[in-house]
C-alpha cells in the first residue's frame, strides 16, 4: 500500500494501497519465465504482452477479499485491476465519529515505514500483530507512503558562454568508446515524477549537431515543475536523444516511481527496449511491501525484454543521513545501478578517472553506492561482494546482511566535468548520476540495434567480464566511506563503459 502522510492533515484523509498478489504460476507460464530470463538475451524469449497480461494478472479472489473487507468497515475503496492496486480511503471526520460507522481498530501499523495491518480484528490479534504479517498472505495487510522521492540530480547547471565549454555529450560517448548507432528501433522510457522541457530548448540544442529532435511521446503530466526538476527532465532528453536520436521516447510520468513503472509496463503500444530512472528515495524509508512490489515490477519489466537502468545517487555512501544506506530504485537486482566518476578527456580519449567526490562541509556531493539492508544479493554478485570485503575488512559490517551491492557501473557524473546541454535559452554543463545514467541507457540502446536483440535483464552477463577490457576499472578516489578497488566496487561498480569492447564480449559469451 501507499499514501503520503505528509498531506494528512491538509486533506484529512489518510490513503492505503494494497498490492494484490498474482494469481499462482502454472508450469507453462514458469516455463515462459525461465526462457524471458535465464538463457543468454540472443536466445531469449520475452514475453508478448498477452503473455504477460496473463500470468500478471491479480488474483481476483484475494482482490474481492481485501474490498469486501473495506466495505464492511465503510471505508473508500477502489481497484485498479492493471496495476494490481487497491486504494483505500479513510476520511478523519469519519474516524471521529463512530456514529458513521467505520472503525479504526483493524488499523495498526507494523513498522515505522509504513506497512499496516487492515484487519487486526480485535484486542488480542492486535496485541499479537508483527512485522511477519507484513509478507503473510493470508493477512490483510498494505502500506501508507512517509516518504518522498527526489530527483537524484541537484537540478542545477553552471552557466558557460558555448558548448565547447564544457564537454558535449558526444565527447563523453566517444571517450568511452561507444558503437557506433543512432538507436534505430529502439523505445526508450524516461520516468520523471515532476518536471517538464520547452521545445525551444530541445531544437537549440539538437541544432548545434545538425540532428533533428527525436520522436518524443508523453503518458500523463508533472506533478511539479520547479526549476530543478525541468533542468533534469530536459537532460535526460538531450543526454540520451544525441546519442540515440532515431529511438523513440516515451516520457512516463506517475507520483511515485513505482506508479509511473506500471504505467510503462501496461503500455502494449510502444515496445519498450530500456527504461532510465533519475528519481530515487533512500531504500530506509521505504515499507516492506513497496520494496516488493518495485521489485516486482522490476522483475516483470526483465521479463518483457526491458533493460532498467537507475541512478545510484549523489550524495555519496551517508547519502545525507548520519549512516550507510542505499537508494530505491538501484536496490533491486533487476536494475542497472549507475555510479558515477570524475572524468578528464582530452582528444576525445579518457586521461583520468576516479570516483566522483566534490562532498564539501556543507554538502555530501558523491556517487552513491554500498550495500542494501532491505534486499539481498543475487548469486551473480556473491563473489565479488566478497571479493571487496576480503580486500577492505573494515566494511564487513555493512555486508553482514547479504545485501544487493551498488552500483554495477558507472559514467562521468561530476559538475566540474560535466555535461553541456541547452536550458532557458542558454548553455550550461551539468554533472549527476542522474546524467550518467541516460547516458547508459542510450549505449544499452545502440547495443541492441547493433545486436539485433534486447539484453534486457543484462546484469549477471556484466558480471562474467569483471576485470576485462570491457570496463575501465576506477581504482582512486571514494564515496565517503568506500573506497575504489580492482574488480567491483561499491563507489563505481565494474567501473565505466568501453562500449565496443563491452557489446562485443557480451555477444561472445555463452
């Protein structure tokens, strides 16, 4: 379940949402999800969206259970059937009143991030209520959303007076040996949660390379538009669209990243090869049932033959909070954590790259990564966790749980070697994951068209070419806490992209 109880008090409400659980998978349809997933992606068979409307499809008796239950108690409730989703609404004037006939004692919560229990039916079952319920389905259980996703950029640019003042897009690319491709037959997805970008902005730029804007549809509107949000959104655009100018774009905007996934997985019109994600919340201030689901969601979206990649943050390991703790969405194994570098280039070729730091004593400004506390690694990752804890000892504590690594790669993410792109009318240059991670998605974009296949779910292929030639390993610098090292890392993965190298090898592997 989700709601923001943060509006609580203006609008009087408190909102739930239940995520109802699919239907249980026949050996057919295991079968159909073992060849979208466990074979090399050339020999893979992603799922139509037929397919996948079928074995995602909620179980309509766990659906009519949960609504019955809410009627009986007069709360508000709907049903979304595609998203699986069920919002539940309970006014405060009713909660106050017992003359209206609804009951606040099935509610208790269960943990402080926002899992709740709908049918603690009287003193003892709430009295003998636990975090178990929370993934119990036979318990009546959903979330109310406390926390509030941000972009992961700071959603500022420093002004410079042309783009040879900062390095192009295109620079970054060819340092980074990409293949060549300008993303023919590729659906590229971006989810933004606010945010918006002036056409003015976009031929500008464009302009400057002699390359035409590229196809760009839009699913749903921003929910805000600050400054700092547009100056993102519009990078994102310009950052992957020069790189893949004949893909086609689909914006998906959703009040939560995990509504506007759902969005983009129940679009059967635009077939989706890759999805960046710029948007991020500390995975610590996420419910149980929210982590599951995104992961869910993430899981399906491989199954369909879609790469996601997201940003792994930019506030370094603390990622602004006193401890160690990683972000939502880049905790899930079914998603491309993108680090980032700083990154000097001259002639086009890399001169030094080390992890990107620009922290001050006022502001963590780092690439994001560690070790998730909220879900645990895949098998494909065990050994170079490993690996780094024999290395670096003194980080075993934050590895004692088992927890998914991030990230798995990186990119140039600094200001001061940052990106030129066209904003308001002006050149400006602007640094973040949330810059390097379209960037991935672009190259994810051309390999495929150079392919003539979807690697979707690519990670563990990554994996198998650690400490080749495929990557630039980043060995100096830290995030704060972690430092980098030959192999994976936790401030910059398997390191940055050398693209040809890369798209070849994975093509050689069986």
């Amino acid at each position: 379940m989700e709601a923001t109880q943060e509006n609580i008090a203006q609008s009087d409400t408190i909102e739930i949402k239940v995520y109802v659980p699919i239907n249980d998978v026949t050996e057919r349809q295991q079968g159909m999800i073992d060849n979208a997933i466990k074979k090399h992606p050339r020999d893979r068979k992603y799922l139509t969206n037929s397919a996948y409307s079928e074995i995602f499809a909620p179980s309509k008796h766990d659906a009519n259970d949960i609504i019955e239950h809410a009627e009986a108690q007069n709360w508000d409730v709907s049903f979304d059937e595609k998203a699986r989703e069920i919002t539940i609404k309970i006014n405060s004037d009713n909660v106050t009143k017992p003359q209206s006939g609804t009951s606040t004692i099935p509610l208790i919560f269960l943990s402080s991030q926002g899992d709740i229990h709908l049918d603690a039916a009287d003193s003892t079952q709430k009295a003998n209520a636990s975090a178990k319920d929370i993934v119990d389905p036979t318990q009546k259980t959903g979330f109310v959303k406390n926390n509030q996703e941000r972009r992961v950029g700071r959603g500022h640019g420093i002004p410079i007076q042309e783009p040879a003042h900062g390095y192009s897009v295109l620079e970054i690319a060819e340092s980074y040996n990409f293949p060549d491709g300008d993303g023919e037959g590729q659906t590229i997805g971006i989810i933004e949660l606010g945010g918006q970008f002036e056409q003015n902005d976009l031929e500008n730029f464009f302009d400057e390379y002699n390359t035409p804007v590229p196809e760009i549809q839009i699913v749903g509107a921003p929910t805000t538009t600050p400054q700092n949000d547009n100056v993102e959104v519009t990078a994102d655009i310009q950052v992957a669209g020069i790189l893949a100018p004949k893909a086609k774009f689909v914006i998906y905007y959703g009040t939560t990243i995990l509504s506007a996934m759902k969005t983009a997985l129940a679009d059967t019109k635009n077939k989706l090869t890759v999805i960046s994600i710029s948007w991020a919340g500390s995975e610590l201030g996420y419910s149980l049932q929210e982590i599951t689901e995104l992961n869910n969601v993430f899981h399906e979206a491989s199954l369909k033959g879609i790469t996601i990649v997201g940003a792994s943050g930019d506030n370094g390991a603390l990622n602004n909070k006193q401890y160690a703790n990683v972000n939502v969405p880049v905790n899930s194994s079914y998603v491309l954590a993108c680090g980032g570098t700083q990154t000097y280039i001259t002639d086009d070729k890399i001169v030094v790259e080390s992890v990107w730091n620009e922290s001050t004593q006022q502001a963590q400004i780092a690439s994001g990564g560690g070790f998730s506390q909220r879900i645990a690694e895949q098998q494909y990752q065990t050994a170079t966790s490993q690996e780094y804890i024999k290395k670096f000892p003194e980080f075993e504590p934050y590895y004692l749980s088992g927890g998914r690594g991030i990230p798995d790669i990186a990119a140039n993410a600094a200001d001061a070697s940052g990106y030129t792109i066209f904003f308001e009318g002006r050149w400006i240059k602007v640094g973040g994951t949330s810059l390097a991670t379209p960037l991935w998605a672009a190259l994810i974009a051309r390999m495929n068209q150079n392919l003539g296949y979807r690697l979707g779910f690519i990670n563990p292929y990554l994996y198998k070419l650690i400490n080749s030639s495929s990557f630039n390993q980043i060995l100096e610098g830290n995030n704060n806490l972690y430092l980098a090292a030959e192999g994976w890392n936790p401030c910059t993965g398997l390191g940055t992209p050398n693209g040809k190298e890369l798209m070849q090898a994975i093509d050689g592997l069986e």
